[in-house]
C-alpha cells in the first residue's frame, strides 16, 4: 500500500474495508445467541450478551432470562455496545477521511486514536462477561464460550490493529503522496 500510495484506486479502500468486516463481526457479535453454550449433550444452556436460556432435558423448553437483571450484565452490554458504536463512526470517518482527494492525515490519526478507545470499551464488555457470569449463575454439565464471543473478541482484536494501521499511517505520509525521490540500487560496472 505504502509503494503505490493511497491514490492507488484498489488500494486506497483497504482500511475502510477492513473496518467494514470489523462491523459486521461486531453485529454478529451483539445478534448472536452464543456467548455461552454447553458443550457436551444434552444441551442444556445457551447465552447471549443479553439474555440466559435453560432447558430442563433434552426435549424440554427453553426458558430465558434476562441478563439485564443484573448490574454486571448491564455493564457487560453497555460497555461492548459503546466500543462497537465508536468502530461504527471509526467506519463512516474512515468512508469520509479515504473519500476526499486530498487525504488529512491528521484526520487519519485520530480515527486511530479513536479504534482505540472502541478496543478498551470492547475488552471491557468481553471480560466482565465471563467473570461475571461464571461466578453468578449456576451452570450445569460442561459448557463454553463459543463463536458469538468468539466474533466479539475478534473485532475487539481487529480494532487494535487497525488502530496502529490508522495511527502509523501518517508516519509514510512523503511515501503516499509519491514525494521521495525513488533510490535505485543500479551500480554502473
């Protein structure tokens, strides 16, 4: 990216586009009934960032609660939906800051910073989670965290990494703009 320049058309999207994944993970994330489900059968337990549902057997019904109930499960959901609402505006900065000719690079390092402060909120949300849960609700038979959590800590992971591509970006600014004068390494014989 750094060689052609952000003026490269298929280039200059990457960091957006990656962003864009980010997002959809996190709705994935937020929609996705496992957080927590048993492991082995009868499956017995299933949980999402919102809610706790439990069946007596295997035939049974399921039955919920919410997790809203508790302080913890409030602070759990607030605090992911806040680092999950800041990689949204990262996004439509991102759209806005790659949409314009001439790039802002300041601009850009601030998104970083921002991807920032969207992993600190999320990782938060992702740990008071387990902790919490697993000490205050009774669990039965052998469970774990499974791919809703696991898409969770993924955007959490892509926020930090696309916040260091954001921050570092205006370091190699004379490089994407094309204004160092290349260096061949030719010796005449």
């Amino acid at each position: 990216m750094v060689k052609y320049g952000l003026d490269y058309t298929r280039c200059r999207w990457i960091l957006p586009l990656l962003l864009g994944i980010g997002v959809i993970f996190g709705i994935i994330a937020l929609a996705g009934n496992g957080w927590l489900e048993s492991q082995t059968l009868p499956y017995v337990q299933q949980a999402s960032l919102w809610q706790n549902c439990r069946r007596p057997d295997q035939g049974g019904e399921w039955s919920c609660e919410s997790l809203m109930g508790y302080a913890w499960g409030r602070a759990a959901a607030a605090t992911y939906l806040v680092g999950f609402l800041l990689l949204v505006i990262c996004f439509a900065l991102a759209i806005i800051a790659f949409a314009i000719d001439t790039l802002r690079f300041n601009f850009i390092r601030g998104i970083g910073g921002l991807l920032f402060v969207a992993a600190v909120f999320s990782i938060m949300g992702l740990v008071i989670y387990p902790v919490k849960f697993s000490s205050e609700i009774e669990m039965t038979g052998i469970n774990m965290f499974s791919w809703a959590y696991g898409f969770g800590w993924t955007t959490a992971i892509m926020e930090i990494c696309l916040g260091f591509f954001f921050c570092c970006l205006p370091n190699y600014e004379d490089q994407i703009l094309g204004n160092v004068k290349p260096t061949y390494f030719y010796s005449s014989p």
